[in-house]
C-alpha cells in the first residue's frame, strides 16, 4: 500500500488528483493507493469560490479554458478526457437545474463568474473522483487547513485538524497566500488605528480578497482610494457599484455604438484611482481565434532560446538584450499582416509577410516597412510603453481629456477583435507566445540583473498590454467617469499617504494638487515568498529547512525552489524525491504560474502536473520490484524515499472509495 498526500486542491491541486488517477487508471499492475486529499474549503474551485458575486468574473473567455488533458499534451502522461469550461456549460451537467435536457446556448467567447467557473471545477473534481480505479482508495478532508509537514521514520507526516497522517509522497499545492505585513506597513495600520479616534471612518484595507469583504464597511459617505489600476481595481469597481444596485445601460443613439452610461443606485462610495503608470489595463479584444488559434512564433521560438542559451557562456540569457528585439519581431510581423489585410487584402499580407521573414536584419525589416506602411501607423514599442503625449501632462484637466480618449480608442480597437485590429493582434503575441518566454526564464534562465529587470519594468508592461479586463470592464470604466462616481486622472507618478495630522488619506497627483479619502485600498492579490507566508505550514516548513526560498543569484524573484521534475529542494539544496510543489508556490523558479489550461495548447499546467505524478509512479513501481525481490535480498532493501538531510533551518524567519469504470460521456463535443 503507497500513501499519497496533496494539501490543497485547488486547480492546480486538481490537476495533480487528474493525473494520478489516469496514471492510476493505466496502472497494469493495480498496486493499491491510498490517496488523502486536504484542503480548508471545498474541493476544485480554490480561489474560485462558488458562494462568490456573479459580477465578479474570470479574465478569459470560456472556450479557452479548461481542467482537462487533451492530445496536444506532451510528456504529461495518460490521458483522462473530460470536459473543457465551454463544453461543460453547453452540455446538460453545466446548466441550471430546471433547464431542459441536452445542449444550451451559451457565448463560447464570453466571460462568465469565477463562482461559475469554481462550479466546473468542483464538478471536474467529482467527475475525476468517479473514475478512479478499485484499487485506489482516497480520503478527504476540508474541515481544516494543514497544519504541518515532517519527515518521520522515514515518511512524510501530514498534520491536520488535530491528527497526524502518514505519507509516502506529498504533492503540496496550496495556491494563493496571504502575506505577512511588511514593517512599513505594520507601522502605517497603526498609525490608521490611531486615527480611528478622530476620524471613525478611516479604513486601510491591505489584502482585497475577498472582495465583499474587503469593502464590506464602505459606504455611500465615504471617498475610497484605490491604489493601482489593475485586475484587482477592476473587481472592486463591480462590488462598490454594479453589486449595489447600479446599473450600466446603451447610451442613446447620439452616442458612438458601445458607449454606456451609468445609472447609480445611490449607494456608491466616491472612488479615486491611481497608479505609478497613470493607466490602467488596456481592454482585451473580442477573440476571433477561437478555441484552439494561437499566434506560433517565427521569430522568438524554443529552438531559437536554446540556440541562445548554448552560445551564452553561463546559459543565462539578457532578457532586454537577447530575447525582447526576437518578441518584438513577432509582434510585428502579427501587426503588419493584420494591417495589411485590413487595409488592402489578404495577397498583400501574405506577400508581405513572406518579405519579412526573408529579411536578414533589422535594417532590411524597417525598410520593407517603410515601403508599405506610412510612419504614422506603424508599430511602436515606445509609444505602447508610454504612450502619454507631454500635451495631456499640462493640467490634470487635459490629463482626464486625454485619458478618456485614449480609453474610448482602446474599446474601439478592443471591438474589431484580436485578428483585425492590427494593435491588438500584436499584443496579442504576448500571450501567445508566453510557453516560449516562460522557456527563456524559468529555473534561473536570465541573468539576476536581467531577471530584476524583466519583473519591475517588462512584466507591468506585458500586463498593462496583453493581460488587461474584458473591454466591457473599459467601458463600465469610462461610464462610471461619465457619471462622478470614479476619477482617475492623477496622471503618472501618482502616489497615495496617510496624513496624521489630517487624520486622512491623501491622494498626490502628477500637478502637486491632492485628494482626501478615508478609505485605502492597496489593490494587489499577494503573492508572497516562503518568508513572507503567513500560513503555519509554510512557516514550519520553512523552520525545518524542508522548502527554501528560490534564488537567482542574490535576487529572490518569488516562491520556493524546485527541480524541473517539481521536486522541492530543501535548505540544505538536497532535492526531495518524494516532495513535489506546483503552482503560485513556485512562482519565481518558473514563470507565470496562475494562468488558466487553455485546451489545445500543450498546456504547461498539465505538462508540470503529467511529469510529477509519472515521476512518483515511476517510485512506486520501483518500490514494488524492490518488495518482491526482497525474500531473495541478504540485506534489507535500500531506501528510496529521501527526505530532508537534516531539520535544522536555514531560514529562521519565525521563533471513496473504489472508483467507477469510465462512464459514458454525454457531454457536447466541441
């Protein structure tokens, strides 16, 4: 019998429960499992609450996402079909109790509720559960999180509600954590506790989610800052407006197509919004592409990364250097076909393109440009970066002009699509391509200086670009402006601090002007290291020395440090072989770990999740030989489970059950 631990089951955590189960499902030699899962909430919808507001939605459309394997899949082991988010909605299983059989109509291209979508994954959860085989026995528990991790005898013990729990192999996938506040900021919330006494209405609100409860004190008194002009800002908009009663409506036909206008309910806050760019996200285009279209690159290829690495003495890369001028390539070779096409036709485009891969340089390139497109309307990466003219920088006044229309023009490019609006095409290849930049700096692939750089000035960046709301987010945006409820014209460099004397937070445009709010809101989801963990499981882990944080040399980039195989290594740098870690656990060591599975494109999720669990099989498989051989052995058999070396700590921060045959799927096919 193998024990086998996941703590936390979450998607990541779910897509580890899929893998051992068709690992498990493929398993000729049926050597019993028994698998315990924990988590402190239900299982599958992790950060994807089901009990949370429906205007609270899921960042992309429903036909690109998915919890399943499919065959684009490489290295990630058997496969277990299931359905994607899309299909599951259309089907009978995903609609609402009382609708008819069979398939309902749904937008494959629209964006539904994270608490929808945390419905799928409890779903998937069950679906998985159903299928796994008769010799694999599983345990759950979600009354408590875990509260402990030690190597014991040899095993892993698992410390939850009170109990200890033998373990074999552990897969640790806790997902999102809260952090532990910095001493700047322990010093401003007493400082605000303090101010209580004179303004009882003063509010610092450090951690946003959830979001009902962060801002459940608000009312329609209070004048409320947000810090930061991101995903995160967009949710709070929708709980402190639409949640309450407002409504967002067509303008009339005086107005161009798209336009809204709100309709305040009277029970929202005033909201300031500021960041250091001055600009919030720009909107993500209608998709075109459907489920399966990606942008391949021609330029910036996996091919062309190792190619690099191997002539780079070290093997690490200069992000700005080597990797940017090969991106920047493809983003225009997306550009100028999309512009092309629009602007003449089809032969154009593909004449064009083929030029442009034949060019030997730089140079070759801009002159081909230079011979098709008038300067005006090409591509610029300085003006995507900054795209503020120092006219709009005269007065706040003629900054919110500006900045309203460049928001009006983002919809407008938003509305032609991610295929025929040539800017969007081209921000577009920055999520397309990401498996290839992931491949550039995953497992210390840049140099520190490099990855410094690629995380506090191109990530932001690539967020703003290619990593922005629904275009109807842009819209509500510019409504709620229309209507007084929202201003967001403190323009670049804006910056907020709490004035003791005032008893009050301040607000501190661009122009030396300021605004008061008794409310702030530091609109960023943590993300935080092992140190910075505020979980007692991170911490005792930390303490024995069993996880360490990641380093890139003197840089520590985020999470804890793993091998490619998932495995964790422990302060003493010993690789764990019956540890593994996946998901924002490890986001520093790899690159971008909380996207979404995206159906047919070989998803890194599943590829990470596939080797883990083939890697533990493969252990399992081993041990089983080994048992069998053992009446033959003089001696006893060697271990095979490696722990940590030794408990001491390196960083003390802190003193069902037999399963069903595969049943018959009735669900729509895409």
């Amino acid at each position: 019998m193998h024990k086998i631990a996941i703590i936390g089951l979450g998607p990541r955590g779910l897509s580890v429960f899929d893998r051992i189960i068709a690992y498990a499902r493929n398993d000729t030699s049926a050597s019993p499992l028994e698998l315990y899962i924990f988590d402190g909430k239900e299982f599958g919808p992790g950060c994807h609450t089901t009990d949370q507001g429906s205007h609270l939605l899921v960042n992309t459309v429903a036909c690109q996402m998915t919890q399943f394997s499919d065959d684009t899949v490489r290295g990630g082991g058997p496969l277990l079909y299931g359905p994607a988010f899309a299909d599951w909605l259309s089907s009978k299983s995903g609609s609402a109790p009382d609708a008819p059989a069979g398939r309902v109509d749904i937008d494959r291209n629209g964006y539904y509720s994270r608490a929808l979508f945390g419905d799928y994954l409890r779903w998937c959860f069950d679906y998985v559960k159903k299928l796994a085989p008769p010799h694999v026995t599983i345990y759950l528990h979600n009354f408590s999180t875990v509260e402990d991790l030690e190597w014991k005898g040899g095993g892993w013990q698992v410390s939850y509600d009170g109990q200890g729990y033998l373990a074999d192999f552990v897969f640790l996938t806790t997902g999102h954590a809260r952090k532990v506040p910095t001493e700047r900021e322990r010093e401003l919330m007493s400082k605000v506790e303090a101010g209580r006494m004179r303004n009882p209405r003063l509010q610092l609100v450090l951690e946003p989610y959830p979001i009902r409860n962060a801002v459940s004190g608000v009312t329609e008194r209070d004048t409320v800052a947000i810090e930061g002009i991101g995903l995160t800002t967009f949710d709070l908009l929708a709980q402190l407006t639409s949640a309450r009663g407002g409504a967002f409506e067509p303008c009339g036909k005086t107005e161009p197509a798209g336009r809204l206008r709100y309709r305040p309910s009277g029970k929202e806050p005033r909201i300031l919004l500021y960041a250091r760019s001055g600009l919030p996200l720009t909107a993500r285009a209608a998709n075109q592409k459907g489920v399966f279209g990606q942008y391949k690159a021609k330029f910036l290829t996996l091919a062309k990364v190792e190619e690099l690495r191997a002539a780079t003495p070290g093997g690490q890369l200069d992000f700005q250097r080597q990797i940017m001028p090969l991106l920047l390539c493809d983003m225009q070779f997306a550009y100028y076909f999309s512009y092309l096409h629009q602007r003449h036709d089809r032969l154009t485009a593909l004449v064009f393109s083929n030029e442009f891969l034949a060019a030997d340089s730089a140079a070759a390139r801009q002159t081909l440009i230079d011979k098709r497109v008038p300067r005006r309307d090409q591509l610029s990466w300085e003006a995507m970066v900054n795209p503020v003219p120092a006219r709009a920088l005269q007065s706040r006044r003629q900054y919110d002009d500006w900045l309203r229309g460049y928001l009006w023009r983002d919809v407008e490019q938003a509305l032609l699509g991610n295929l025929n609006s040539p800017v969007k095409s081209a921000c577009d290849v920055l999520r397309d391509v990401r498996d290839v930049i992931r491949s550039a700096i995953d497992f210390a692939g840049l140099t520190e200086e490099s990855h410094r750089w690629l995380l506090g000035e191109f990530l932001p960046i690539m967020n703003r670009l290619a990593v922005g709301p629904p275009k109807e987010r842009i819209q509500q945006l510019l409504a709620l402006m229309d209507a007084g409820v929202v201003s967001a014209d403190f323009g670049p460099g804006a910056r907020g601090v709490y004035d003791e004397d005032a008893g009050c937070f301040v607000v501190r445009d661009h122009w030396g002007g300021s605004e008061q709010a008794n409310v702030l809101v530091r609109a960023r989801a943590s993300l935080p290291g092992p140190l910075e963990d505020r979980s007692p499981l991170m911490r005792k882990m930390v303490k024995r020395g069993i996880v360490k944080p990641f380093m890139n040399g003197a840089f520590h980039p985020g999470g804890i440090t793993v091998d490619r195989n998932m495995n964790v290594v422990g302060a003493d740098s010993a690789v764990q072989d019956t540890l593994w870690a996946l998901g924002t656990l490890v986001e520093g060591c790899k690159f971008y770990t909380f996207v979404l599975p995206r159906p047919g494109a070989n998803s890194t999720t599943m590829v990470d999740a596939g080797r883990a669990v083939g890697r533990m099989m493969e252990a399992i498989a081993q041990r089983d030989r080994q048992d069998e051989a053992l009446p033959a052995m003089d001696g006893p058999a060697p271990a095979l489970a490696a722990g940590p070396a030794a408990p001491a700590c390196a960083f003390d921060a802190w003193p069902q059950q037999a399963g069903a045959p595969l049943p018959a799927n009735d669900l729509a096919a895409a």
